[in-house]
C-alpha cells in the first residue's frame, strides 16, 4: 500500500512541474486520470476530482483455492464502501 501511494505522490509532483506550492500540488492530487501503479490489479486505475478525493473506485473479486487467490467476475465500478 504505502509503495503505491508513493507512486501516486510522485505522479502528483510530476503534474507540479516547477509550481510545487501548497495550493498546485492539492490542486494535481485532485486532478489525477486513469493512473495506473504496478500494485494495484490489471485494469484497476487512479481517478480524483475536485470534489472527489477516494482514489480508487474499482474491485475485482477473487476467491482462495487452497494455494493462490484466483480472480472471477469483471471490475465492478462505482463507490466502494469505506
């Protein structure tokens, strides 16, 4: 968890270019788009808004076989439960 919200700052002070006041860098870390990190399952993508700061708003169910998760279904989408 904590490599990938690293990975979302660093795209957030990327977005920042030269401009790394208070004020920019909450303005890009509200404006992120379809931003993918390594750890975060196949499809799964980074999106906030202005008025919209919960990064994640996709799941994939999977379910133990006794050795490893397997995955079924399809993303689901919308607002996950806190």
């Amino acid at each position: 968890m904590g490599y990938s919200v690293a990975q979302t700052l660093v795209q957030a002070l990327k977005q920042c270019g030269d401009d790394l006041t208070r004020e920019n860098v909450m303005k890009q870390a509200a404006n992120l788009r379809d931003f993918t990190v390594p750890m975060l399952l196949p499809g799964i993508t980074i999106n906030t808004g202005p008025t919209d700061f919960a990064p994640i708003k996709q799941m994939q169910m999977a379910r133990f076989d006794g050795e490893r998760w397997q995955l079924f279904g399809s993303l689901m989408s919308g607002q996950l439960p806190v």
